[in-house]
C-alpha cells in the first residue's frame, strides 16, 4: 500500500490508507449473502438456517449504512451546502432506509421458512422497494462523485466504489424481479436470475466495501 508523501518531513509517510468504518459492515454483510445465494449452502444447511444468514447479513449492512450516515462526518443537508454534499447525504440516508427494509424481508422470510420450510419461493431474495432504496442510492451518489472534490471527505465517494454498487444495487434488483411468485402457478418468475441477481449484487458489494479507504494521519 502506497503512502502518502510529505515533502516538508524529509519524504516520510504522514498517514496510511485504511478501510472505512462503515466498509467492515457492508463486506460482512455482502459475504453472508453471497453466502446464502448459493444453492449448495442452502441443500446443505437448511432453508431456516439459510434464511438466519441473510438476516445476520442484512444487520451488518444496517449498522453499516448507521455508520456511513451518522457516524462518517456526513452533516444534514442546509441551505448553504454544495451539490455534491447534499447528493452525498441523500444517498447515504436513502441507502440506510434500504438497509432497513433489507431487514425486514428477510426476517419476514426467515419466520415464513419457519412456518412452511418446504413452500415455493420462502427462502429469502431481495425485495422491490429495498432494491428500489439502493438504485436511487445509487443515482446520488453518482451525482455526487461527478463533484467529489467538493465533498466533506474526497474519499467518501469513488469512481469504482460507486459503479459497483450501482451494479450490484441492479443485480439486486433482477433478482427481485426474478423472486416474483407467479399467481397462477406458484413457480419464481425465475428461480435462476432471483439466485444469481442475489449473488452478482453481494460480490459488487463486497468489492466496493473492501475497496472503500480513507486517509488516516500518523501520530
């Protein structure tokens, strides 16, 4: 890892480049439900225990998401903040309610696996309007990278980062689409894309997590 460079201290290193608070959480989260995505896991754990590693999973990424909003340095948006501040905020806050009702699909899941262990479509897939939160996530936080020299923190936004969430935001999302029960039969819209949306979304969202750093100054 490449150190910055201070050239008024005779070239020594003046901080170090490490994860973010909040990327711990979103890479925990998104291994348990890239995890819990594959069928071999769930024909060998369970489909109750399958759906308990999503709601562990979506935990992580809720703390995450409270830490990114509120914890970050993020301020609330006012009259006088720039564009790509206020874009930043949205997105992190709008993420956050995502994270949420992440939540609480997959312990509605988790308590209908309980209930009907063999039932069409119970084991847990991303929800429309949680995969909706993420995709206009997403979109602020495009608008805020396009100016992220403008940002509270430069790091709080990257190029990379951002593209691989908005593609795993629309991963989730064709999972979503794929996990509707279809009323006249029972069957998933798509059994396929509802697991591999599930799984191309969680690997995003890891790379992203893990790829997330910020400046920490050396004492």
């Amino acid at each position: 890892m490449t150190l910055p460079v201070d050239s008024e201290t005779n070239g020594a290193a003046t901080a170090v480049r490490r994860l973010r608070r909040e990327a711990w959480g979103f890479a925990v989260g998104s291994a348990l439900f890239f995890v819990g995505a594959l069928p071999f896991y769930a024909d060998a754990v369970g489909i109750v225990a399958t759906n308990v590693t999503f709601v562990v999973g979506s935990v992580f990424f809720t703390l995450a998401g409270f830490i990114q909003l509120s914890l970050s340095g993020r301020h609330v948006p006012h009259a006088k903040m720039n564009r790509a501040d206020r874009a930043d905020w949205f997105g992190a806050a709008v993420q956050f309610v995502g994270t949420l009702l992440f939540n609480l699909s997959t312990i509605l899941a988790l308590l209908a696996s309980i209930r009907e262990p063999d039932a069409v479509g119970v084991g847990w897939r991303p929800d429309a309007w949680g995969s909706l939160a993420f995709l206009i996530a997403s979109g602020f936080a495009l608008i805020a990278t396009q100016r992220r020299g403008q940002l509270w923190d430069t790091d709080a936004r990257t190029w990379h980062g951002t593209w691989l969430n908005a593609l795993g935001a629309v991963a989730f999302g064709v999972s979503a689409v794929g996990a509707y029960v279809l009323p006249s039969s029972g069957d998933l819209l798509s059994a396929f894309w509802a697991t591999v949306g599930t799984a191309i979304g969680a690997v995003c969202f890891f790379l992203a997590a893990i790829l997330s750093r910020r400046a920490i100054p050396l004492k």
